[in-house]
C-alpha cells in the first residue's frame, strides 16, 4: 500500500527519496512547491506552509516508510488568514 519504501537504507539522499514519496502520493502530487526539504545527517529537515494540520500530519505518515529522522517544522496557514506562524 505504502507508495515509498526504504529500498536501499545504505543510500544517504533522503531529501530525494522524500520528494519522489510525495510525489506518488494522492494528497501530495503536485503540491510541494510550498515544501521544502533539506538533507540532513540522519534524516530531513520539513519547511515551508501547507493550509491544513491534517496534511502536516499527513506529511510524516507519508514519509514515515522511508525509516528516517523528520523534523517538521511546516507551518500552518489557511487560506483565510488563521496561521501558526509567530509574528515578531
């Protein structure tokens, strides 16, 4: 069921393998252009916005068979406004 899976733990581009999983999932074809994802030594570093908490958490549970460290930092802003951004 899966769409990504952890073919080869040995190979250490996690930002890629983690943007080739989004890109075969329904919820997320098409829609990472407010994503970004960086590499980093043991796992991948999540920024950007996306307009739902569902999909941020659905973001983890996409990438969740890839078997690497996630740290989301993904914000939350709706199209109406509402945000989980801090303001400074």
């Amino acid at each position: 069921m899966p769409f990504c899976h952890d073919r080869n733990p040995a190979r250490r581009n996690y930002a890629a393998d983690a943007l080739r999983c989004l890109d075969r999932d329904p919820l997320f074809h098409g829609r990472t252009n407010t994503l970004q994802i960086e590499h980093a030594d043991d796992g991948i570093t999540l920024t950007g916005t996306l307009p739902t908490y569902y999909l941020k958490q659905m973001l983890q549970k996409v990438l969740r068979p890839l078997r690497i460290n996630i740290d989301n930092h993904v914000h939350v802003v709706s199209a109406n406004g509402v945000s989980a951004i801090d303001r400074d």
